[in-house]
C-alpha cells in the first residue's frame, strides 16, 4: 500500500463492444465520481475469420485510448486499472494491439478472464445497489461474451461466462442491419444453445431477483419503458411486443424506436435476442436495470488494494487450503524471501519492488499445491492449476507470471520461459525465481530451525552467498543442494558462489 492513497482513482474497461472510463476523486476512502467517458469502439466486429483484430478497427480503438490517455497518462500507477475482456481474450494479435494501447495510456493493460470479469461485474452492481438480503441473478452483455452471476450482498456465489455478445450475434445473425423472423428464430436458439449448460444452475428457482448491468440492457429497457410496452426495466410481456415489432421489419433502419441510440443500432437485435433467449431458458419474468458494472467493480477492486484487502491475497490463501499446503513451511520461505530482498534493497528491482515482493509471497504459499495431484513433477502441476484455475482478482498476465515463477522454482531453469512476459517481468522474474529457489533450498529439511545470518549478493548474473564460518561444514546437505543449484542455475545464465 502507498503511503498514501492517490487522491484521484480511473478504471478503464476496454469491451468488445464499448470501451469505457471513469474517474473518481478518493477522500478517506470515498469516492465522488468525477467523469465518465464512453465510446462505441465494436472491437468485436474487428476480428477476422481467424481470430486477428484487424487494423482499421486497432486505429479506432487506439485513436479513442488517445483521448482517454489525455486524461489519465499522468495519474500515478498504483490510482488506475485498466482491463481487456472478450475479444482481447480471443483475438490472436492481441499483445500486438496491447503494446500501443498501453503507450497511448501510459498504462499496464490486463486481460481478464470471463469468470474475472463475472466478479468485477457483480462487485460493481452490488456497490450500487446497496446491501440486502437477496439472492440476486446478475446479467452482463457485452460485445463478445455475456456474463451471468448469482449472489447475495457483495459476495458472488456462481459465476458463468458465455461466448455469446451483442456485436457477435448481431454480426453472424443480422449482417449488415437485416431482419427477418427466421434470422431472430435463429439467433434466439443460437443463444439458448449456449445457455443449456448452465440453465439448471441459474433457472428461477435459486435466485430472489434479476439484474441487469449494461449498455444493452439499459438500451431494451429504455425502449420497452419508452413505448409503455413496461412499466419497470425489463418484463417478458414487454420483450414479446419488441420481437413482434422487429419481426416486421426488413432492416434496423426501419426499427423507429424511441430512445434507441444511434450508435447502438447495428447490435441492439443482437442484444435483443439474447435477452429473450435468457428470459425464456432462465424463466425470467421482469428484470431491473443496474447502473454499475465492470468499471464500478473495478474501481472497488483498486480500493481494496489501496486499503490492504487485497481480494489476490484472499484467493492465494483459498487456494493454499483447499490444496492442503504446509503453511508453517511457506511461512519459514516468505521470512528467508524478506530477509533476502531486505539486503538487496528496495533500488534492486526500482518502481516494481513492492509488488516483487507480494508476487514472491504468493509463489512460497502456493509453490507446493502440485503435491496434491502428485508428487513427482510437482512443481508442473502446481504451475498448471496456477495457470489455469479461476483466481479472482488475477488477470491473465498475473496468474502466467505467477506460474512461471513457480514452474521454474525448482529443477531445470530455463531463461526463455521468461521472454514473453511484459516489461519489466521479463527482466525481473529470472531474478524472483532465484530468490524464490534459493529460500526453497534453504529450508528443504522442511524443519523448524534458525537459518544463520547470510549475506547475500546478486549484481548482474553472479550470485554470492557467505554463510558464517564453518557453518556449511555442519550442512553437508546443504553444501550438496547448492552444489547442484549451481549447476541448474547455470543454464539460465547466472553463476552461483557460495562459501
């Protein structure tokens, strides 16, 4: 935590459909909403056959970020978040498009996995909406993917998300603006399709009220209000009247419905058709519509962070249970892991030596959960469920640097591992996993004892080590374990003396 939170927080969702910014000024841990900037981008229809974002659509969205990063390229790092959702999950040239986006920002850009972006949609909705004892059915369309999550108060019980969007239907159902009632028929059963493996968990009996959270959503219940076709959000009786009316029409233009934007035309039947697709397999009745969503959710995220509720830290001791990991052992790592890094000094890894550390604190409490599938090649498996598991809070690129470190903490060490991660990982990880190593061989008896007081040195690639006098004449196991360390940090470049 800084030594005191910024005064001016953004969170910045980069959508398959919209991309989206606001700003907030913190006073003692309350925000007052300063500025929301929104624009249309469809970054989904970019997307090509093969799944790469092509370069008329990779200017749009970098011209629109340019405007954005106008107004948050000088915030402090530790005051923004900014995410990519569905297509930047998808699309094949991503890092490509993430490289000049986070230039324009001046900003790290990270991509967040469905179920990730299924929390933060509900911790944003939950915020606006206050506390009560509901059990609430949350709903997110976005561009490329909907978002589905019940839960109670801020605490989100099941989350799903589905390939299914606004820009992608629209696209692959309703091509260049046309209607016609089979193409609807189509697009509905499109969407129940995807919706059948999940509509048991989510069906009307396991959740008190619906919710809906997004552009699309707001735009169906405008029009549905706006007609008098509802008289509150969404009803089914109202959406029926609405695919009646589009079913009339040829094209989009012809639509001339009030309070429909513009600029929401070409996805609204999209849109449309996934919420009657959901209100028909979900057996929903009325759903209201929430004013927060994925940034408000993010914006929560960043406050826990700055106030030490870290939801990563709450995640990494879920997964140390439920992996029925040696606490007391990673507890004696995270303190050889301290004392290292405090003879270092907090210049060794300059802007990003706070969060050296927090990641190296993970990686002791979560190097071991590999065990529990099995214990040769454990240090694989352990990096796998890393890698792969849902970890709310991580994006993608915190969970792979993650993973790498831990995947690299013992045995063969490989310094290409680290090549595609982003800056400055690329360059500091290699010398996290040596510190993470060198802890773990420390206390490889795994027994409760003192270590000596080492000194430790690491200037470039040469690592030294001095124990106290005679001290590893006493730990001739010790001695053996460095002597083969030297060995296997050796092929990653570095060179390790000890005495």
């Amino acid at each position: 935590m800084p030594n005191k939170p910024p005064e001016i927080v953004a969170a910045v969702d980069l959508g398959s459909n919209s991309f989206h910014m606001i700003v907030c000024s913190l006073t003692e841990g309350n925000l007052q909403i300063l500025d929301r900037l929104k624009e249309m981008v469809r970054l989904a229809a970019g997307l090509d056959k093969r799944n790469y974002l092509d370069a008329d659509t990779q200017k749009r969205a970098l011209d629109c970020l340019e405007r954005f990063g106008q107004r948050i390229r000088n915030f402090p790092p530790e005051s923004v978040r900014i995410v990519g959702t569905s297509t930047l999950r998808t699309a094949k040239n991503s890092q490509q498009f993430l490289d000049k986006a986070e230039k324009a920002l001046n900003h790290p850009i990270h991509i967040i996995s469905g179920i990730e972006e299924a929390r933060l949609i509900y911790q944003g909705v939950a915020h606006s909406l206050g506390s009560n004892a509901n059990l609430r059915l949350v709903m997110d369309i976005g561009g490329g993917s909907t978002e589905y999550i019940i839960g109670s108060g801020d605490m989100p019980r099941v989350k799903e998300s589905l390939h299914m969007g606004c820009v992608l239907v629209s696209n692959a159902f309703f091509k260049g603006g046309k209607l016609s009632k089979n193409a609807f028929t189509q697009a509905t059963l499109f969407a129940e399709q995807r919706l059948e493996p999940v509509q048991i968990q989510f069906q009307r009996s396991n959740w008190d009220e619906a919710i809906g959270a997004s552009g699309s959503l707001r735009s169906i219940a405008k029009v549905l209000e706006a007609k008098n076709w509802s008289n509150n959000g969404i009803t089914r009786e109202g959406l029926e009247l609405l695919v009646a009316h589009m079913n009339q029409c040829n094209h989009v233009d012809e639509l001339n419905l009030p309070e429909l934007d513009l600029e929401r035309l070409p996805v609204f039947p999209g849109g449309v058709a996934i919420v009657y697709a959901t209100f028909k397999s979900l057996g929903i009745e009325q759903m209201t519509v929430s004013d927060g969503a994925l940034r408000e959710g993010l914006i929560q995220d960043l406050l826990g962070r700055l106030y030490d509720h870290d939801i990563r830290s709450a995640t990494v001791q879920t997964m140390a249970d439920r992996y029925h990991t040696d606490k007391g052992h990673a507890a004696r790592i995270k303190q050889t892991i301290g004392y290292i890094l405090s003879q270092l000094g907090g210049d060794f890894f300059g802007s990003n030596h706070e969060h050296v550390e927090q990641f190296l604190n993970w990686a002791a409490d979560l190097h071991e959960i590999g065990h529990d599938i099995a214990l040769s090649q454990y240090h694989k498996h352990s990096a796998y469920v890393i890698e792969n598991g849902d970890f709310a809070g991580f994006s993608r690129q915190d969970q792979i640097l993650l993973s790498t470190i831990v995947k690299s903490h013992r045995r063969k060490f490989s310094r290409s591992r680290f090549n595609e991660l982003p800056f400055p990982w690329n360059v500091d990880a290699p010398n996290l996993t040596v510190i993470l190593r060198l802890s773990v061989l420390l206390h490889r008896n795994r027994q409760e004892h003192v270590l000596p007081d080492f000194k430790i040195s690491l200037i470039k690639s040469k690592i030294r080590l001095q124990f106290p006098d005679k001290w590893l004449d006493q730990a001739a196991l010790t001695r053996a374990d460095l002597i083969q360390e030297a060995d296997y940090v050796k092929s990653a470049g570095f060179k390790l003396e000890f005495a």
